[in-house]
C-alpha cells in the first residue's frame, strides 16, 4: 500500500515494505543494479510496471495470448520505458520554467517602499496556488505535465519576489549565493550517491520521512504563534535557533535529493513507464526548491545579525 503523504510520498515507497528497492532483483531485460527490491517488482509485489496479467502497461498484442498458453509475459517495449535523457529533459523542462517566472517576477514586481505590499501578496499568492497543485498532482495516480508545468511557474513567481525582497532589502548578492548552495548540495550529494556513499535503505529512508514532517511540522507551528503572538514566534526564523534550523533543513533536502535519485535508480532498472520521468522531474524540483529557500533563509539570519 502506497503512503498517501501528499508531500513526503516519493513513487515505489510502501507502508508495507518500506522503501522500493530492497528485497528482489530486476526485472528480465532491464539492468541489474544493487538494490534489495524491485520498487516495479509486480505479481505478490504490487509492481505496476512488470508484465502479469493486467498489465496497464504490456503494449505487445500478443501479451494476453502467450498468458493462456502458460508461455511467460514479455515485457513492455524498450521505446515505452522510461530513459535517463527522459527524466533529463522533462526536469529541465520544469526546472527552466521556473526560472523564466521567477525573472520574470523579479523584473516587473519591484519591491520597493511604494510596491511591495503589492508585490509580495502577489508571492504569497501564487505561492498558495503552487502548493494546491503541488498537492493535487501528489494525490494523482499519474503524472499531469500540465499541473506539474504550472506549480513550476506559480512557484517560480514566489520564488522570483521572495528573493528579490532578501536580495535587495537585507542581503545584496542573497539570491546568487543561494543558487550556488543549491547547486552546490545537488553535485556532492549527486557523487555521493553515485560513489556509495549514501545508501539508501530502511534506516535513511525512515530518518528522511521522520526528519521532513517534523520540520514542516515545526515550521506550521512557529508560524501560527507568530501570527497569533507577535514577533518571530518560537524563534525559528531569527538567531542563533534560526541558523541551525536552516542547516537541518538543508541536510533534509540533501537526504530528500539521495531518495529522488534512488527514485530515478529504479525506475530506469526495472523498467518504468516513460511518464514516470515527469514525476521523478516533479520530485527534484520539489526537492531544489526546498533547499534553495533554506539556503535564502539561511543568508538572509546571517546577514541581518551583522
């Protein structure tokens, strides 16, 4: 049974056997990896991506006839699976949306004295309605390129007023530093993963889904008693407390990065449909965005207790 987490469910995670990828080996025909289970494994599995009966998936004709005549199920063909340049593409894609929005935002909502009441309820709007579209595209079974398309550009707008308000009103240089960190914790985690050094087990997966709640859970809470009470609420967002929250919460988007590649790993090893690329493009942005507001966060507490 999949987790119905709208926000932490990552694809092949299961209530049942915890993270996809330990305890069989891949499917015939794809490559073999070193991994436990097969996140895609099907029969007593629940692998919505291997060839038994029923298969949403199996394009051959002839599938269902071979089953009847107990011959085994072939797979999918190789030109319906998805590809490492198809998860490349597609997180470009949305990657480079959000880009284009978030300059666009940072141009034409200036943030000034006179404009920035203005400008940032525009933020905080479409920061809203990116996150009903993040959630809606979470619960979906499927990935929608329009819904994950559009999150990208309303998160973009956010992002673009956000950092131009950290950018010109607390930290000159903020919004730069912020896409080097960002940059910067992708490559090392991404060479970390590749050489070994990040295994992505039960234990790592169960730390990441215990550490990213109780963050998000945190940040709500500090939230509501800084409206309610006034001032920076817990503290969370200000001091020497506002700065060792930002590292943890860097450190949980470097972890969350190490399962969106074991994510990738397993999709192209067990041979996943090629609309899986849109929700792997999905989760690394979730993921990017994550850190590169911890990492704004971050710059901007530093810089404001000069």
């Amino acid at each position: 049974m999949r987790s119905r987490n709208p926000v932490f469910s990552r694809r092949g995670f299961s209530r049942d056997n915890g993270y996809a990828g330990f305890n069989a080996a891949p499917q015939a025909g794809g490559p073999a990896v070193a991994t436990q289970a097969n996140p895609y494994a099907q029969g007593t599995q629940g692998n919505p991506y291997a060839q038994p009966a029923g298969n949403p998936y199996a394009q051959n004709p002839y599938a269902q006839q071979d089953q009847q005549f107990g011959a085994p199920p072939q797979a999918p063909p190789a030109a319906g699976r998805m590809t490492m340049d198809d998860v490349v593409i597609r997180t470009g894609s949305t990657l480079g949306l959000l880009v284009v929005t978030a300059a666009l935002a940072w141009a034409l909502l200036p943030v000034d004295d006179a404009n920035i009441g203005r400008s940032y309820g525009i933020g905080i709007g479409a920061a809203l309605i990116g996150m009903v579209l993040a959630l809606v595209q979470s619960f979906k079974r499927k990935a929608s390129p329009a819904l994950i398309l559009s999150y990208a550009a309303f998160e973009g707008v956010f992002l673009g007023v956000v950092s131009s308000v950290v950018d010109n009103r607390i930290a000159d240089g903020a919004a730069m530093q912020a896409v080097i960190g960002t940059m910067a914790v992708f490559a090392g985690v991404l060479i970390a993963y590749k050489a070994g050094w990040i295994r992505v087990n039960r234990r790592f997966y169960g730390f990441v889904m215990a550490g990213g709640p109780g963050a998000v859970f945190l940040m709500m809470v500090n939230m509501l008693f800084a409206v309610f009470g006034g001032g920076d609420g817990l503290g969370f967002r200000s001091g020497a407390l506002g700065v060792v929250f930002g590292i943890v919460g860097i450190i949980l988007g470097a972890c969350f990065l190490a399962l969106d590649f074991k994510q990738v790993e397993d999709g192209l090893a067990y041979g996943a449909p090629r609309e899986e690329a849109w929700l792997a493009a999905f989760g690394l942005t979730l993921t990017l965005v994550w850190i590169y507001l911890e990492f704004l966060r971050l710059i901007a507490i530093l810089n404001s207790n000069d």
